[in-house]
C-alpha cells in the first residue's frame, strides 16, 4: 500500500515540475490551473491511500488482540485533514 502512495506522490512530483515549467514560461492560466489541479488530487488520492493502509493495518492489530498504532478517532482526523 505504501507502495502505491509513493508511485502517485513520484507521479504527482513530476507533474508539479511541468506545472512549475508551465508557468516559467508563461503558459496560459487555464492549463496550468488544470494541470495544477491535477497534482492536486494525486496528493490527495495518495494520502487516502496512506489512510486506508493505515486502517487495515490497525484492524489486523486488533484482530491480533494487540494495539493499534492509531486509535479510530486518530485515523478519522487523519483522513479529515484531507478533506
């Protein structure tokens, strides 16, 4: 699952340096807003990827009898803060 997060945040990375690119010389704003928002919601999606790992992680724990790293409500701000 980390895996995933880190091919979209490399992914995003690239992204953001052609967005960088675009607008060093003077692209027009619809584009590099568009492509902007594009890098946006890679971040996003590969921190809801981060959060569920996280999830299924601590429901492992917790059918293992141990204890999570992250409490439910801890998890839940997590995933909120990307909202």
């Amino acid at each position: 699952m980390v895996g995933d997060a880190l091919t979209r945040l490399k992914r995003a990375q690239g992204q953001l340096s052609g967005v960088i690119s675009m607008i060093e010389e003077g692209e027009d704003c619809t584009e590099v807003l568009q492509q902007l928002a594009a890098v946006s919601r890679a971040l996003d999606r590969a921190g809801f990827k981060i959060v569920a790992g996280g999830m299924r992680h601590c429901n492992a724990a917790r059918e293992r009898g141990e204890e999570p790293e992250l409490t439910e409500a801890e998890l839940e701000k997590l995933f909120l803060s990307l909202a």
